[in-house]
C-alpha cells in the first residue's frame, strides 16, 4: 500500500510540480521510488549535462519498472479481491 501511496506522491510531483506531493515525497525521503528525486535546492540531476530535461523526479529506465511494477501488484491485488472486476 506504501509503494502504490509513493507512486502517487511521485507522479503527482511529476504532474504538478513542487507542492504539497512533492513536499510528502522528500519528507519520507524518497519513500520507496528508487529513482532520483531532485531535493529542494538541487536544480539539475547531473550538472554540465545540456541534454537533462527540467523535472523533478528522474524518469528513468528504473522508474518506468517502478511503475509497471506496482501496476501489476495493484492489479493482482484487485483480481484476488475483486474476481468479479474484468481488468
């Protein structure tokens, strides 16, 4: 329930920017995103790299899995309590 809580928090820092999302991922340091999130007063994630997009959260390789992850853990989850709900 936490990742599905942090993946949350992330994407909406992702949507929206810095605000109350973003706020709540630093707070719980990350939580359970294992890719990079740009702390307060950082501005890039690799400084000198020209071609670095201007977000937040790393979109990276590990945070797309991330995500397909705890899509399909969701997904199982509903399946096993919901049976009746076609996915």
């Amino acid at each position: 329930m936490s990742q599905f809580q942090d993946l949350e928090l992330a994407t909406n820092a992702l949507k929206h920017g810095r605000g109350r999302s973003y706020d709540s991922i630093i707070a719980k340091n990350g939580g359970s995103v294992s890719s990079k999130i740009k702390l307060p007063d950082e501005y890039f994630f690799d400084e000198g790299d020209v071609s670095e997009v201007s977000t937040l959260i790393d979109v990276d390789d590990t945070f797309i899995f991330y995500c397909v992850d705890i899509i399909s853990q969701v997904s199982e989850y509903i399946k096993r309590v919901r049976p009746e709900v076609v996915l």
